[in-house]
C-alpha cells in the first residue's frame, strides 16, 4: 500500500520542503515502511510505501527521478509486463525484481502521455516536468486508485488521498452536499465531484495536464474508440485468445511473496480463475494437495432459506463440487457468525475519507479478509468485472433487437432454444420481455411500476433521504442531467452494454477505497478480469460467441469446455449476504438507538429520514423479505439504512462528532 501527492507552485515560487513533510505526515497510514520527501523547483513531492506486497518491493523507491527533469509517482499494477518490458528492451532476466513504477517511467520516457496506450492493468500515476514546470496525472480505463485535485489560483495539490490535502490548515475540510445526495440516491455519475467541497476527482480513464500557464485540462481517453473488429476463423480460436490474455492478466497476482488466494464463489468467473490459477502453479511445478487457499462466503444458520426465485442463498454446493474435480483446491466456507452488519465500516472510512456503500457485504467481506490475513496470504483475487467480459450475458439484448430489426425467423429460433435449455423459462415470457425493451420509456416505466419493480419505483424505494434535503439539492434534477436514473434500461446492443458497464460512476467511485482497504486488512486484491487487452478483444469480437444456439456467456463455456462441472455450469446466480435479515436482525436495537442519536444531531436529521428508518427497524418482518412485493419497505431495509448510517457516521467524522 501506498500514498503520494504533489504540490505544484503555479506562481513561480520555490516548492518548500515544508509541504514535502506536511503531506508525508498525512500520508503515513497508508505507507509506513518507505517515505520519501522532495522539494524541486515549483514541485513539493512526498511518497509512502509499506512493503511485503509484492516480489519487487525491495527495490520500489519513488519518485523515480529521470534526466534531472522527470519526477514520477505510481500506484497500482501493471499487467503484460513481459510484452512491455520486450517494447522498452528491458531483458526478460529479473524482470520480477523491477518494480511497475520503473517500467512506466520508461513508458513515459519513450512515448509521453501516450505511454497510456502501452500500459495494461488497474494504475494511477503523476509526472512532474521541472524543465516545462507542467503536471501530467493518468488514470488507466481499468478500476485504480482516485486522484485528488484541489485548487488555487497560485497552486494545485494532487494526491492519492484527501489526507494529503487537509495536510494544509489553511484549506477547510467541509462535506459537499451535493455528493452526500448523490451517494444516497445511487447517482454516481458526477464523476469529478468529491466527498469534499472545493475538491475534485480526476476521473477514470482521464488525463489532466496543467502547467505554470496553463489552468488544469482533462481529457476522457475512450479506449473503445479505435478497437478494430477482431475476426478468427474457429470458435476455438476466440477461446484460446481469450484464455491466453486472462492467463498472462493472472501472471500480475502470482508475483508476490506465497502464493495468492481466491475468493470464490459458485459463478463462472471466480470458478474459472480457480481452474486458470490451479493449471499455472501445475505448469510452474508449485501446485500440490490445497495449494490453492480460496474463500467462500455462506450465510449464517440463523439464515431462513428465503432467496430470490432462480437465485442461490448458500454456493457451497458447487464449489464443493469443484473442489472434488481439482484437489488442489483448499476452500475455507466462510460465514461471519459473530461479526455485526457494520462490521470495519469505520475503519475503512476512516482510512478512505469517504463513505462505502456496500454495508450489507461488509462481514461477509471481513470475516473472508480476517481468514485470509490469518492464513498469511498477501493477496486476494477475485472475479469481479467477468460478466462485462469473457461471461457476458447478451441474450436478451439479441432478442430485442431481432425483434426491432425485423428478424422474425432468428428470433422464434433462438427463443426456443434458449427456453429448451432452461426449464424454468416460458417462451411467452422471454418473448414478452424482448417487446418491453423495445417500448418507448413512458410506457417501460408504466409497465414496471404496474409490476412492482423496486428498481423502477424511483429512488425513494431504496433510498433513506429526507425528503426536503432532496429537494433542496435536486436530486431528481441531477439524475436526469447524469443520465442516472433508476429504470437500468437493457442497453440495445452488447457494445452499448460494454460502454456502460466500463463508464459507470460507480467503478470511478470505488476506486477511493483501494489503498484504504489495502491499508486496513493487510491484504491486496486483485481483479483477474480487469484489464483493457481482454476487454478491448472482447468488444471487437462478434456477438455470436457470446449467445448462440440457446447458450448464453458462451465465450467463457467455450474457453472452459470440460474444465467445470456441471454443477457450476448449472448454478442460478449467487446472492451475496443472503442472511442480511437475520443478521442485521440481532443488531436491531443498536441499530435503533445509533438512529435515536442521529435524530438529535439537525445536520443529521435534515439530510436523512430519520423516522422512516426507525419505522422499518421497529416493525422489522420476521421472514426474510425478498421483494417490494412482499415487504414495501424491502430497499429501505436491505440497503437504506446500512448506507444511511455510513453516509451519517461519515459527515460526524468529518465534521469532528465522531
């Protein structure tokens, strides 16, 4: 884990070593083994590091300073390295001893901001130029690290964590209201807002550049828009590609001391890391009887059993049958039974200076990170960002669209095949939902609402705001001007799809908790799935290796033929922390009194409905809800409150109540 941040003199005075040092400070907790600290020309840069996170960390040193011009910082993973290391002509001897920041200042060096093009993996970096007196900061399309921008006119401050920033008495460390509606409302599309007022975000995928002369510029790097179309002769072909790019994506996890661990769930995309993970350590001569350590989380016995139809409350089930295939596979079956609901939501935010949104995950995630610190692994993947690529479900897009597209004949085809291999689907339903994507909205949302969607009721069915605080900062407002509404409308083709899942406001958000969470479990993770190679392939290949013949996620079942068993292959979709009810239920009454005490604090109060969440705790329903349907309130108490009171607590830190 790591910090840095920058101060840039715009006014052509001297950075101070002061600064340096007072950044430093404030960045320590994410970095407490390696610091560094420099003042050179307009520029006061400060770096933190804690080592034992990766094979190369011996001789990470940063800023890595080239040709008494170039300051560079970088935070984050690089993948494909052998293929960068062939560009830059480094020898492939010892490349695990040279640490990513070494090999993207030598991207830097030979191709200038367009080293963006030549880096693969999850990262964020800043360049100093003391000759030019100009800040760049990159942030990669792949989830990374957020940037922080604050402004003057005499100065800017660039950093990986607000910490750095408020390092400055003189700058005032105030909430922005606006964000704090945004968050409780799921609008996440303000991208370059911050938790903060008068603190920006430099988004995902972008670029800013400011200079002595020059007011900051950002620019959005669109990394679909030159993606040429990718064409094979085979199915197999694709496959083989795909599994090469999600192999040597995987190489990035295995360098660090041990060996990584898995958290695994019954899905295809965690389960295929687990067979990729299993076949590497065969071919490397380092697997074994358990030397895979994976994760699974299961619901408590307290759990009642209720799921939503066609969903899995408990995965054990096919990952015990995976692990009978792949004896390599050590599973630990994770559930939590002593932690609260809230557990490490204070700390995380207190690490990240902002506040999380997945509550109702945070013991099922904690306990899976305690067993994992316990059995003294470094690092842990996970299989997140599968299903916007090698899994991609497109199915009911194709359908809506040959029935837009007039392709009738296609359409009663590949309908009956898909309800032949699900015998749970009726072709008059898949039909049906095919003609109510292609409704024009008035009558989409009339529909939903006439069904009794939650997501298409607006944002009071999930959301706890105060009413008047909505009002008062327009949420409704903005989530038309952001383009974020709560009807997630099927995109109208698998491009489209991918365009939105890359360019949702929510990964950009996330993205403030890495180092946090880094920092406070003595963990890193990564995301097997999350590289731009893999998802450009799979944006330029034809939709039919996702869907045909009645098989859906058909890219990732080519990839892996005879590799999982059907088990897995014929799982329903997991549901994470399918015990929520109970456990929250044994927290009721701290729950209750935590809310008694946020009704007397009137900055509380005012942004939040108090009384609504104190209701739905009191009349709490004594089987588990899993819908609107069945208890009105279901949004409200699966994932209001919990958010709610992260957001509460949040504002009490910052404003000095906590």
């Amino acid at each position: 884990m790591s910090g840095f941040a920058v101060e840039f003199r715009r006014d052509g005075r001297e950075a101070s070593i002061e600064s340096a040092n007072r950044m430093k400070d404030a960045l320590r907790v994410l970095g407490a083994d390696k610091q560094a600290t420099i003042a050179d020309g307009p520029f006061a840069i400060t770096w933190t590091f804690s080592s034992g996170f990766s094979l190369s960390d011996p001789s990470e040193r940063q800023p890595v300073k080239r040709a008494d011009r170039w300051h560079l910082l970088f935070l984050g993973k690089l993948n494909h390295r052998a293929e960068l290391a062939e560009k830059l002509r480094i020898e492939s001897d010892g490349l695990d001893g040279i640490p990513d920041c070494e090999l993207a200042m030598g991207a830097w060096l030979k191709w200038g901001e367009d080293c963006r093009d030549h880096l693969y993996g999850g990262y964020s970096l800043l360049v100093c130029d003391t000759r030019e007196h100009r800040l760049t900061a990159i942030r990669s399309p792949e989830r990374s690290q957020q940037l922080y921008l604050f402004e003057e006119r005499d100065r800017l401050i660039v950093a990986s964590s607000t910490k750095a920033i408020f390092a400055f008495p003189e700058i005032p460390r105030e909430v922005d209201e606006l964000k704090i509606a945004d968050a409780l409302v799921l609008n996440h599309q303000d991208t370059s807002r911050s938790y903060f007022k008068n603190v920006s975000v430099i988004g995902q995928s972008c670029t800013m550049v400011a200079s002595r002369d020059q007011e900051p510029r950002t620019r959005y790097f669109d990394m679909f828009e030159n993606v040429e179309p990718v064409r094979f002769e085979t199915d197999d072909d694709y496959a083989e590609r795909a599994r090469e790019i999600v192999d040597s994506t995987l190489a990035t996890a295995f360098r660090v001391p041990g060996k990584p661990a898995l958290s695994l769930s019954a899905g295809l995309d965690s389960t295929t890391l687990a067979v990729l993970m299993i076949e590497r350590m065969r071919a490397e001569g380092t697997s074994g009887t358990k030397s895979l350590k994976a994760y699974t989380g299961v619901p408590e016995s307290t759990w009642d059993g209720r799921v939503r139809e066609n969903w899995l409350g408990d995965e054990s089930g096919p990952v015990r049958a995976l692990a009978r295939m792949y004896p390599e596979l050590d599973v630990d079956f994770v559930s939590g039974k002593s932690l609260a609901f809230d557990q490490e939501v204070d700390m995380l935010q207190s690490y990240a200076d902002m506040p999380t949104r997945g509550v109702g995950n945070s013991a099922w995630g904690a306990a899976v990170r305690i067993n994992c610190r316990r059995d003294g692994h470094k690092l842990l993947v996970n299989g997140a960002a599968g299903n916007g690529t090698v899994s991609l479900g497109i199915a009911h897009i194709l359908f809506a669209q040959w029935l837009r597209t007039g392709r009738f004949g296609k359409l009663a085809r590949e309908t009956s095949r898909y309800v032949a291999r699900r015998p749970q689907a009726r072709l008059y339903s898949v039909l049906g939902q095919a003609a109510v994507n292609n409704l024009p909205d008035p009558l989409y949302d009339g529909y939903m609402r006439l069904r009794g969607h939650v997501s298409k009721q607006g944002y009071r069915a999930y959301s706890a705001i105060n009413p008047g605080f909505a009002e008062d900062t327009r949420v409704e407002e903005r989530l038309r001007d952001f383009d974020s509404d709560d009807r997630y409308r099927m995109p109208r083709s698998r491009q489209d799809l991918m365009r939105a899942i890359m360019q949702k406001g929510a990964r950009n958000d996330g993205g403030g908790l890495f180092e946090a969470y880094k920092a406070m479990a003595g963990i890193d993770s990564f995301v097997g799935y999350e590289d731009r190679k893999l998802i450009e392939f799979c944006f330029a290949i034809p939709d039919d290796q996702f869907y045909r013949d009645g098989v859906d996620r058909r890219l990732i079942k080519q990839m892996m033929k005879g590799k999982l068993p059907p088990e897995v292959l014929n799982a329903p979709r997991g549901e994470q922390a399918s015990d929520w009810h109970s456990r929250r239920k044994r927290d009721l009454d701290r729950i209750l009194a935590e809310l008694e005490r946020l009704e007397g604090i009137p900055e509380i109060a005012g942004r939040l409905d108090i009384e609504r969440m104190k209701t739905v705790t009191r009349e709490w329903p004594d089987d588990t809800p899993i819908s609107s349907s069945d208890y009105p309130d279901y949004g409200i108490a699966r994932y209001g409150i919990g958010r709610a009171i992260a957001i509460a607590r949040f504002i009490n830190q910052v404003e000095g109540r906590n």
